[in-house]
C-alpha cells in the first residue's frame, strides 16, 4: 500500500490545522472581494474569470512559498495570459483555435517573461470563450479586471501570510527576517 501511495503522489501531510484555516479564510476572502469586482465590471460573466482567480488564490494563500505563488508570477502571469487571449479572441475567427493559441501562446510568453502562473492559461481561455460582456471590453480586460484582481490578491495575501512565520509571501520576507535574525 504505501509503494502504491508513493507511486500515485499521495503524500503526507503536516500543515497544521492553524495553517490550514489561514489559507482557508485568505481564500475565501480573495474570492468574496474579486467576486465583488468582477461583478460589477461583466455583470453575470463574472464567473468564468472568477475562476482562473480562484485557482490564484489557492496557489497565493494554500502555497505562498512555491515560485508560481511569487508576486511576479502572480501579476505578471495573470496580466501577459490576459494580453495574449485578448489578442486571440480579437484576431483568430475560430474560438476553437483561439482558445487553444490563447492557452499554447500565454504558456510561451510566461516562460520567457519569467512569470509562469498555471492560472494564466485560465484567465487567457477566458479572454477567448468569457462571453459578450468580456469580449467589448477589449484590452481593457487586462486591466480591469484582470490587473486590478491579481493585485488584490497579492496585498491580502502579502497582509494575511505576513502574520504568520510559516506562510510569509513573497519568500523574501521570509529570507529577510531570517538574515535579520542571524
């Protein structure tokens, strides 16, 4: 049984139960405030961006020490996939091509810009397949809401995580205090 558990990824776990509500609670109220937001920019579209958001959260509140939950990835990732399905849904006719470009190109460009956030190639799907009230909005879409959430995130993630030593985001925090200690 435990090669089986080894083969399969299932590992165990000693986040501590306070860490576990921390994330909990910073993911719930991520979400409440982008929904919030995005509710009022696309009105019922809200929840197919919601969603790539919701995966953020996740990543920022749930792992705030892996390199895709890092500021630059968060934003970066989030803005760039953002750009480059806007630009799909605007010039590919084809949604189904669209989406898969949107997907496949947000992917190239994270890599190369350093910014690898797997929620972005949600949000760039999004920018493609959202629907009537995300498509008028154009390149806007990357700022609002797009920009606007990812920042939200990060500063209720940077103010939730800092007051625990176990879950500082971003790292540096973590390696300052540490040195600061030394």
């Amino acid at each position: 049984m435990k090669e089986l558990l080894k083969f399969i990824g299932f590992e165990s776990n000693t986040t501590s139960h306070a860490e576990k509500w921390v994330s909990a609670v910073g993911g719930f109220t991520g979400i409440i405030l982008t929904l919030v937001i995005c509710q009022y920019i696309l009105g019922s579209d809200a929840y197919i961006v919601v969603a790539s958001l919701g995966a953020s959260a996740v990543l920022v509140f749930a792992l705030p020490h892996v390199s895709v939950s890092q500021p630059w990835s968060l934003v970066g990732g989030q803005v760039v996939s953002a750009i480059v399905g806007v630009t799909c849904a605007m010039l590919i006719v084809d949604t189904s091509l669209a989406a898969s470009v949107a997907v496949g190109g947000s992917i190239l460009a994270m890599y190369y810009l350093r910014c690898v956030h797997p929620p972005g190639g949600a949000t760039a799907l999004a920018a493609v397949i959202g629907g009537p009230n995300i498509h008028v909005l154009g390149y806007q879409y990357v700022g609002a809401p797009i920009f606007i959430n990812a920042m939200l995130l990060l500063l209720l993630a940077i103010t939730i995580n800092y007051m625990f030593k176990w879950s500082r985001n971003p790292v540096y925090f973590s390696s300052r205090i540490n040195k600061d200690k030394l």
